[in-house]
C-alpha cells in the first residue's frame, strides 16, 4: 500500500458504515409505503430486494413505515444466493429466491412490486441492462427503484487519479467490475423513458470522519463516497432493453439479451 493511500484510509477508517446509506433508503422506502398506505390501507405494500444479504434495507424500511403506520400489511421479498443470509432473511419475515441477477427472470408478476431496492449490487454486474429489464418489469407504474453504488466521482477518487493511483470504486484486485457517476448512471437509468430519477443522494465523504462526512456528502453528494438514485418507474409499456436497439445504440462487446447476442429467455408472467 503507497503512502498516500495509507494515509487515507488511516484518516477515514470507522465512516465504513457510512457507505451503505441505509438511512437514506430507509427514509425513502418508508416514505413510499406510508404514501401508499394512505391511498389503499387494505393492500400490502410489497419491498423486494436484490441483493437482500441480512435483510436489512428491506428491515428498515419496514420498521420505519410501521412506526408511522402500525396497520401497514407487508409482502417482503428478495433474491439472495447465500445460504446463511436466505435462512437469517427467513427469520425476519422475508421470502427470497436463489436466482442468476444477470440471466434470470427475477421471480414475480409483472407491476407487482411497490419498491425494488439494489444496494451495492450493481457495481458487482456486468448485465445491468438485463437487470434494468427486470426492474422496469417487476415495479408498478409510480413505485419505486432504490438504488445505492459507489461514486466513482467521489472527492477520494479524483484525488486518487490525480496522483496516478487507482480509484477504490474500481480496482481489478476487486469484486467492482463497473463505475457509476450521477450524470452517466441518470442517462442510464432514464434511457428509454423507463424510469425517472426524482431524488438524489450522496453518504460518506472520505477520507473526513463522520462528524464531517455526514454533512459534507449532504452539501457535496456529486463528491460523496456513495451515490443514492431514487428512480420512478413511469407509466411507459414495453422490454427496457429496447434502449439497446437501432445503430445508434450499437454495442462493441455484446450484453446478454441484447440485439447483437439474442438470449432465449423464459416466458414472463
């Protein structure tokens, strides 16, 4: 490790916590559900995840709309792989499936779900147009897709390549295989007219400590370590990967599902 990395991660070290915006999610979920309570108490509000790991984004969320509203009904999902996880999210009141993010048909009807949440998954995914697919299939008209990754445009980040180091959102000695900024993933996750960002969020702000990291990545959240998208899924029908089609939307390395390497794909419900 260089000096000047040491450094950093010295200056930054208990703010680790800070990098998963739980209370962002949190807060934006609960705010949903309670909204939708309101409009129709007797319907469950249904919290998918995918990438649930212990459950607890869709935990929080839970807990947070409770408080407001003790009558709320609840249908938790999720899709998680790991063994160990999928019985704890069990104990929670969470059902969760064991699926491929990348090939798979997420398990669920089309419009069923309230709010999708996918928080440190998609840095890990090279398919997000697959996944994108299936996010835009499984969200109701109006409902919402949390999102949460790291900032490749964090301050740390910038300073990093300006003195010739490697970005920590993007290491090869790591499980990250794609960067996200808030311009490029917004262009993104708007293609196609799918989804809507209404809502934007930084958490953490290396390498300060938390008594500066908080309100700095609220003031700063384009510098911040976590970049936060609450995305609306409008009304628009049709396949998300329909972005991937016409030359102007050409892609040198075929994704899966896209026009250049047809998948076969399950039927959908």
């Amino acid at each position: 490790m260089s000096g000047l990395r040491r450094f950093f991660v010295n200056l930054k070290k208990g703010t680790e916590y800070l990098n998963y915006g739980r209370d962002i999610l949190k807060d934006w979920g609960a705010a949903h559900a309670v909204s939708l309570s309101k409009l129709k108490p007797s319907a469950a509000v249904a919290v998918y995840d995918i990438g649930c790991g212990h459950g607890t984004d869709i935990v929080n969320i839970r807990n947070a709309a409770t408080a407001a509203v003790p009558s709320i009904k609840w249908k938790l999902e999720g899709i998680e792989n790991f063994i160990d996880y999928q019985k704890e999210c069990k104990s929670l009141g969470i059902k969760t499936y064991a699926v491929d993010l990348e090939r798979d048909v997420f398990p669920g009807n089309n419009s069923s779900v309230d709010v999708l949440v996918a928080n440190q998954v998609l840095e890990h995914t090279k398919e997000i147009f697959w996944i994108f697919a299936e996010a835009a299939r499984l969200v109701k008209p109006g409902g919402r897709f949390l999102v949460g990754v790291p900032n490749l445009a964090s301050l740390h980040n910038r300073l990093l390549l300006l003195f010739g180091e490697q970005p920590t959102a993007q290491q090869s000695l790591s499980a990250h295989v794609r960067g996200f900024t808030k311009p490029d993933f917004k262009k993104f996750a708007e293609a196609g007219g799918f989804f809507k960002l209404t809502a934007f969020r930084g958490s953490n702000f290396y390498p300060f400590p938390p008594l500066f990291a908080k309100p700095m990545a609220r003031i700063f959240p384009t510098l911040a370590w976590g970049a936060f998208f609450n995305l609306e899924r409008t009304e628009k029908k049709g396949d998300f990967l329909e972005c991937l089609r016409g030359d102007e939307n050409f892609l040198e390395t075929p994704f899966y599902g896209s026009p250049q390497n047809p998948a076969k794909r399950r039927a959908r419900k």
